[in-house]
C-alpha cells in the first residue's frame, strides 16, 4: 500500500515511528515533512499530504500528525476528496474506513500512546469501506465539498 506522511514539529516523533511502522508492514511511504522538531505550520503539512493522497488515487493513504491530530485534520480536510478521520484508538480507526472510507488518518502525539497508535494505525490499514448505506452518506459528503 501506498502512503504520504506528514506532521508538524509536534508531532514529528510520532510520525516518523508510524513510518517506521507501516515500511515494516512493507508498504511505501513518501515522508513530506516536517524534518524536525523546529516549529513550523500544520497547515502546509496537513493540505501537502491531502493533496498528494486524493492525487494518487484509490488505494493511497495518507497519516497525518500534529500536537492534537485536531489542526492537520482540519487543515487535510479543506482538500477536496480528502475524508481525514482524527482517531484515538482501534474503534475510531474501524468506524472510519468502515463508514466514512476515510483515505487519510490524523493522529495526536500529545494525546495518544505509541502502542495505541500502531493499533489504530494498522486498525485504519486493513480495514475496508463497507460500501451500502455508508455509500450513500460518503457520496453526501462528496457533494458538500463541490458546493464550496
């Protein structure tokens, strides 16, 4: 599976685990940045990756990471296409490529541990969309994002 990665400077630690994480699973991840724990802006981080996964196509994830996971998935979620989920355990993680097809994942390294968030990362990987009544919701979702 292919993934585009990105965090802020506080998330920076988290991230690069996780990289670390799915290269062992023997999935190819391209690391946008941030390089470092210097601080910079989720913004440019979080909409580089949106970018770079709804780009790609089907099949590509993205994670995203900051202090809170709140800020880089607000920031992933103004790409159109992008359907970022911030999760906080394997639960929210399931419910979000189950019900939403979320495409990229948002996780914050202040608030969750490194165990929990592998868990919820391979949880976010080797789940699939249910498809069914969830499409018609994921399809709402789609046009919203052509209104604006």
């Amino acid at each position: 599976m292919k993934w585009f990665a990105g965090s802020d400077h506080a998330g920076f630690e988290l991230k690069q685990s996780l990289i670390a994480e799915l290269r062992s699973w023997g999935d190819d991840v391209i690391d946008l940045g941030t390089d470092g724990t210097a601080s910079v802006d989720y913004p440019e981080f979080g909409a580089a990756v949106g970018r770079e996964a709804v780009e790609a196509g089907a099949g590509v994830r993205g994670l995203v990471v900051c202090g809170s996971g709140i800020g880089i998935s607000i920031a992933a979620n103004k790409v159109p296409g992008v359907r970022c989920a911030l999760v906080h355990d394997t639960f929210t993680a399931i419910a979000s490529r189950q019900h939403n097809d979320a495409n990229v994942v948002a996780m914050g390294q202040r608030v969750i541990g490194l165990g929990v968030a592998i868990a919820a990362l391979r949880a976010f990987r080797d789940t699939e969309f249910e498809g069914g009544r969830h499409q018609r919701r994921v399809d709402q979702l789609n046009a919203l994002a052509k209104e604006f």
